[in-house]
C-alpha cells in the first residue's frame, strides 16, 4: 500500500483563506480588525525567522501585525511591562511570546502573566486546565493543525485508537487531549515507554512529536494508519548539506500507512495558519460575536 499524502501546505493555505474571509466580513460588518501582537527577546535567528513569517501571514489575512522587538538583555520586569501593555490594548487581541526566552527571564511567570482570552498560544495555564476539563480554551497551535488535519481526512475520529509520541507541554499533552476530546482511545508514549514498537503498531493514527529524526520505522505502523509526523529536523545529506526530515521514517512509514504528513510541507504550515485562527476566535470571543466554525477544537 501506497500511503495518502496529507496535504499541510495546501490545507493551510485553504485555513488562511477562510481567515481571510472571515476578518473581512468583521471589518465590513462590525468595523473591527483582528490584532496580533508578537513579542521577540533577543536575536535567535530561527525565531527571527518564525516572526517575519508570523507578521507576514498576519498582515496577508487582513489582520493587524504588531512586532515588539526587545533586546536580548531585556529585564524580566520590562518584558512583564510589555505584556500588561498589550493585555490592556483593545486593538490587540492576541499575544504571542516568542520562545526561547533568554535563560534569565522565568517563561512561565511571562506565559502566565499573557491575559488568557488573548493567549494565542494556548499555553497559560488557565488555558491549560480548561483544555483539560473539556472547556472552552485556547488551544496550542501545532495540536490544533493536527486535529483539523485528521477531522478533514476522516471525519469523526470516535472510537479510533491514538498514539501519542512525546509528552511536550506545547505538542503531546494537548494532543492527547484534543484526541480524547474527539473521543479517541489516547495513550501517550514517551522515551520510558516499554514496548514501544507494540504500543505504536495497535494505533489507527500516530502523532509523532519527540524530536529525533525518523525514529519511528515502516513495521511499527499498523497497516492502514494515518501518521502525523510533527518533528522538523535537520540532518545532514550524505552527499553534503542538509535536508529536514520529520520524527517518522517517511518512506517505509509511506508504505505502510493509509495516510502520511510530508516533512516539510505537513504539520509545519498549519501551526501559523492555525495561530492567525486563534487571533480570530480571540477577537470574536472579545466582541461577543459568533466564532469561526470550522476553526476551533
Ligand atoms: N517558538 C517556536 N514555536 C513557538 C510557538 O509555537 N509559540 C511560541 N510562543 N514560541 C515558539
């Protein structure tokens, strides 16, 4: 068998698409434009990419895009300062922290001082518990590409068997709840799982979120599963240079699976698409307005 190719880069052009359309229709009829602030501490060159594209795709939907750029020996307290201001700001309606933040600022006490309704992120911890209890949140963004991608390739996921690779605060663990709020069998699997091989080849999809470049082999997948790899990991080529390959073995996995994401070009895209959806449901929440159907958990 030949696996389906789940289409990320396309999908999330099409989630963009009805961003787009939504945020028009709220600028028409109600005068409000969506805002996303990002904040940046310091000059990661991977998370000064991230925010350039960010601030890119947000301006593409029609959005508002504010960039708060800080310098790498930005105080806790400034930055804490900076986060109040943009709570306050009623033309901002989401608020992302960049992360890693420099070693000297405590991440949790800046996540958990984002107001909740504007937590873009979903990583507050007021998010976190209401994700949990099965309540309206916000939900991280990559988890949330994922669920839309196996809603959009299956339907309903009731009843399915799931599992889980990693046990992250910002991928495994939210997964794990989104699936069982879709009401899968969830397990989450980890470095100490025993059995591993077993425990992967019992599910009907696989999400794949540990970081170590195509750990997960073709003869670990049930025939016929859907696999959703969200590692990004470059290696080197053996005739020079790099590529970036996911956490599963694409091609034996490809073999076996009913359906595959592609790395690049899967999980990858639908995470900012997701990001700028969350903006929208965060902004319809704030002015009482119906939220975007098809764009939340
Ligand atoms: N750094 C890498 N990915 C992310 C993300 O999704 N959110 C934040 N805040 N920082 C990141």
């Amino acid at each position: 068998m030949t696996a389906d190719i789940i289409d990320g880069k396309a999908f999330a052009a099409k989630v963009r698409g009805q961003v787009g359309e939504h945020v028009a229709k709220l600028k028409a009829e109600h005068g409000i434009t969506p805002g996303l602030a990002v904040v940046l501490v310091g000059e990661d060159p991977a998370s000064q990419v991230y925010v350039r594209s960010k601030g890119k795709m947000t301006v593409e939907v029609g959005m508002t895009s504010v960039e708060r750029k800080l310098p790498a020996d930005t105080s806790e307290e400034a930055l804490l300062a900076v986060v109040n201001e943009l709570n306050q700001a009623p033309e901002i309606h989401g608020i992302l922290v960049q992360l890693p933040l420099p070693e000297h600022i405590d991440a949790e006490l800046v996540i958990n001082a984002i107001d909740p309704a504007k937590d873009v992120d979903g990583f507050h911890i007021s998010n976190v518990g209401l994700l949990g209890t099965g309540q309206k949140s916000m939900v991280p963004c990559t988890p949330l590409g994922c669920l839309m991608m196996l809603r959009d390739y299956h339907g309903s996921l009731s009843g399915m068997d799931a599992v889980v690779l990693g046990r992250s605060n910002i991928v495994g663990k939210p997964m794990a709840q989104l699936l069982l709020g879709d009401s899968c069998t969830v397990t989450i699997a980890h470095s100490r799982t025993k059995n591993l091989p077993e425990v992967v080849r019992r599910a009907d999809i696989v999400v794949a979120a540990v970081g170590r470049p195509c750990m997960v082999p073709g003869d670990w997948i049930k025939p016929g599963a859907t696999v959703i790899d969200v590692g990004i990991n470059r290696v080197e080529k053996p005739e020079g240079g790099t590529r970036l390959v996911g956490d599963v073995d694409f091609d034996s996995c490809a073999e076996v699976a009913g359906a595959i994401t592609p790395v690049p070009g899967g999980v990858g895209p639908m995470t900012i698409a997701c990001l700028l959806a969350n903006t929208l449901t965060a902004c319809c929440r704030a002015n009482g307005l119906p939220e975007p159907e098809g764009l939340t958990a």
